[in-house]
C-alpha cells in the first residue's frame, strides 16, 4: 500500500463541523490519491490490526469493487469511495443494511434529496441507483470484523454513460454541483450513529427506516435464482435478520444473499 496523502482541502472542514458526532470514526482516516480499491486495503489494515471506525477513502480506484464479483467505475474526482474497519460485539447480518440506511440518511442531510432502498443496500433517487455498499468479513488476531465500502455517484462522470437508464449522480439529481467534502463528513457521521444504534440494540429502529425507504420496492414483483432455481413472487418486507420477505405461490420465503431482480 502507498503512503496515505492529506485529505483534499475541501473535506477538512466538514469533517471538523461532525467531529463531535462521529465517535470511534474520528481517526484515523487516511486517504489515497489513487487506491486499487478501498476495501482491499481496509481489509489488509483490519487483518494486521487496525481498529474498529478505522476509515480508507480515495480519490480515484482503479481496481473498485461491487457485489457479486462486479467492478465499481472509481474515476478520479468523480464520487466517494470509503470503507469502514467495523469490529461488531455480535457479528450481525444487519451490519450492511444499518450502513445502507446511513447512507442514504447521510445523502439527504447533505443535499435535501429524498434517497430510497433497494434490498439489500442499493440507495437509489427514484429509479436510477445512486451508490452501493460492498460488505466484507474477515478475522484477524484482535478478533473478527467486517470492512464495509460504500461507492457514492457523486458527479456526473462517476459512472459509464451506457449506464446512464439505471446510475444517477447527486449533481444529475440536484441540478448543480455538489459539495464533495460535505457529503462525505454527513454519511460518515450517519454510518458512526447508526452502527451506535445497532451495537446497542436498537436494530428495530434502523430496521423501520430501512422499511420507510424501501416503500416503493416492496408490493413489487421480484425474481431470484439461487442453487436449486429460478423462483418469482412479490416482496413483502424485510425480518429481523435483514433477510427479503418474499410471497410466492408455494409460500413465504427469505432471501439472504445473491441477487433479486425487480419487475
Ligand atoms: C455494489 O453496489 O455493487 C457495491 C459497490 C461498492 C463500491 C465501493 S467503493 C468503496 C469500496 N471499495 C470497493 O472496491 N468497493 C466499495
């Protein structure tokens, strides 16, 4: 791994005006020019020890990451790519879900948008995605954890025109530029609160915003494939461990991981 640089002089600010709120996430916070990808390296300083709230960001990934073996277009200056060191006392599928719902709470506090969510953690403005969470666990001597990266479009040139029918960027959405350093103090704050919120219990309340947010996707036609097949049904809700709800005519059944596709 490089050296890390000086954070841009844009987020010094910001960072300094939530630093009462961002509890174990204060520091370290190291940045990168140009990384291979955020959650690698995040993932490499959690296996020698690093500690929980421990942040990665970069300016620029040339090797960025999505789920389900895909690749996260990073261009330089273009968006937000962070990843989180978390050591949860309960290790906990609801870990990536609470980081969603931050995210998307983080987004509308810095720019008035009104973001949803996609099962499991895509956060969307209406019906174009607008960033994405990679979530990864690990152990190490000091015990397990989980790395969770997030990628936020923050300008246009963040994601590949071809997939300009399903991205969106915050500056597509506001009609201006947005402020890049306020956006990331604001989702990092929300990520330090709600990850609070679930380490003391409260993962119904995060659970109850995520329901809030998803509205729009729930009632809705969905299929999946797992092992055994292809299945179709209407999803219905999420449960208590973060899995998606879904009727189908053989009856209810959870989906915990892999992809859904919405009709
Ligand atoms: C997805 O929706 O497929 C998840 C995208 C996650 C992208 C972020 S950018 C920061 C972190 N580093 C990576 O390589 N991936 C995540």
């Amino acid at each position: 791994m490089t050296t890390p640089q000086p954070f841009p002089a844009e987020f010094i600010q910001p960072i300094a005006h939530v630093s009462s709120r961002l509890g174990a996430f204060a520091s370290p916070h190291l940045w990168f020019e140009e990384i291979g990808s955020t959650n690698t390296a995040a993932v490499r300083l959690a296996e020698r020890g690093a500690r929980e709230g421990s942040v990665v960001a970069a300016n620029a990934q040339v090797a960025g990451r999505g789920r389900l073996g895909r690749s996260w277009a990073s261009p330089p200056g273009a968006g937000l790519y962070v990843s989180v060191v978390l050591r949860p006392e309960r290790p906990s599928s609801l870990v990536t879900l609470a980081v969603g719902v931050a995210v998307a709470e983080g987004i509308d506090a810095a720019t008035g948008l009104q973001t949803g969510l996609k099962w499991p953690n895509d956060v969307y403005v209406g019906p174009r995605k607008v960033a994405g969470i990679l979530a990864e666990a690990g152990q190490s001597t000091e015990g397990p954890f989980v790395v969770v990266g997030y990628g936020v479009n923050v300008f246009r040139a963040s994601y590949p025109p071809d997939v300009a029918d399903r991205a969106t960027s915050i500056e597509t959405e506001l009609g201006r530029s947005p402020d890049r350093g306020l956006l990331f103090a604001e989702i990092l704050a929300a990520v330090a609160e709600t990850y609070d919120e679930l380490q003391g219990g409260h993962s119904s309340r995060i659970l109850n915003r995520w329901r809030v947010r998803a509205g729009t996707m729930l009632g809705r036609t969905v299929d999946w494939s797992d092992v055994s097949g292809t299945y179709q049904g209407t999803a219905r809700d999420i449960d208590e461990h973060g899995a998606l709800v879904i009727e189908t005519d053989g009856g209810v059944r959870r989906v915990i991981s892999g992809e859904v596709r919405w009709r």
